[in-house]
C-alpha cells in the first residue's frame, strides 16, 4: 500500500518471480528522471517523452530510498503542561503518568525520500506519549507536515493509522504525492514504548512486530 510506487511482480506458472533490473536498465531510468525534473518547464518534458521512455520513468520511481532524522526526549513537567494546554495529551493520564513511576516522552522522524539519488519529498511529525511505567496510558501525534521537491508536489495527508497495544503505542502516517497527475504514496511511523523506548520506520504496517 505505501512507498513511492510498488515494483512490478511477474508471475510464473509455478512460482512468483521478481524481475532484478540491471545497471543498464537503472542507468536508463535515472536519465529519463533527471531529465525531466531538470527541466524548466517539466510538464512539457514528460509531455514530450516516448512511450517507452515513460515507461523507463515510471519504472524510476521503484527504487525507493531513505535518508531519516530522529530524535526523542523524555518531556519535562512544563512540556507536559503545554501538551495538555493544547490537546496534545489528555489532562487525567498524562499528569499520572509525571507523579508516578512512568513519565511522558516526545519523538520526531523526519524522512527524505528519494529514487535513484533524485529527491522528492520530506516528510516529518511527532509523536507524543506517556506511560504508567507499565503501560502507554495516553498518545498523540502533532506536528505533521511534508514538502514535494524537484516538481513532485505534496497533495495531502491520506491517512493516519493508529493503536495502543498497551505495551507501545504506535502511529502511521502515510503522505501523498503527485507527479503530472499520477499520485504515490509513503508512510512513515513512529513507536513509543512504555519504558520510553522508541522506534521509527518507513512503513504504515502498524501491526507487524
């Protein structure tokens, strides 16, 4: 479901078979692409592109990499007052959570997506949580945001997905992009643990271990 476009499955009779490009082909790929982000007007670029150099750029758009920035910080007394202020954090567990064993902690992912080294997009939020020293008690997500880059433009949050396992809560956004019509997906998604343990990946299965 997420990341910029899914590689292509080629299906045998017997068995599911997964086509490996070739540096020829990736070489191909990576000057159609550039090609056209490079341009000074890249509608008519990729307007003026051959099928089969569509083709090529399409195919570009598979080869899916991440740089990420991430940091947490146990929340202060007067953090978790200003998240409560805001409704970032409900009043009741989060000012538990500060007079007990457990606290409240923040974590921020910020991602840059990219194919074959052409940059399109950042995207970043914040998560927001506070445990009993046992269990996640309260969670919330702020601060999300995203910026297309090189003509890929950021068209909207396409949904959050979300839960308390009790042990960790977690959250998942996934962010939409579009290029000349044709929209794409990433996801990013953040963690938190009841000890304050943390984690972040670049995908939106929330269930997985």
């Amino acid at each position: 479901m997420t990341g910029m476009l899914m590689a292509s499955l080629t299906l045998g009779s017997v068995a599911t078979a997964v086509a490996q490009p070739t540096s020829e082909n990736l070489g191909a790929e990576k000057a159609v692409l550039v090609k056209v982000v490079s341009a000074t007007d890249h509608k008519a670029a990729y307007a003026s592109l051959s099928a089969s150099d569509k083709a090529l750029f399409a195919k570009a758009l598979t080869h899916q990499k991440v740089t990420e920035v991430k940091h947490t910080h146990r929340m202060s007394s007067a953090e978790v007052s200003a998240a409560v202020a805001s409704d970032e954090l409900a009043a009741k567990p989060a000012f538990a959570a500060m007079s007990s064993g457990g606290g409240c902690w923040s974590a921020y992912a910020y991602d840059t997506w990219s194919d074959l080294t052409v940059r399109e997009g950042n995207t970043w939020f914040t998560l927001n949580w506070c445990s009993d020293g046992t269990r996640v008690t309260t969670f919330d997500y702020r601060n999300v945001g995203a910026q297309g880059l090189n003509t890929f433009q950021f068209t909207g949050i396409e949904a959050n997905i979300e839960q308390n396992f009790g042990w960790e809560a977690r959250e998942a956004i996934e962010y939409r992009f579009s290029f000349e019509g044709k929209r794409f997906y990433v996801c990013s998604q953040l963690r938190g643990g009841a000890t304050g343990l943390y984690s972040h990946r670049q995908d939106c299965n929330i269930w997985a271990a």
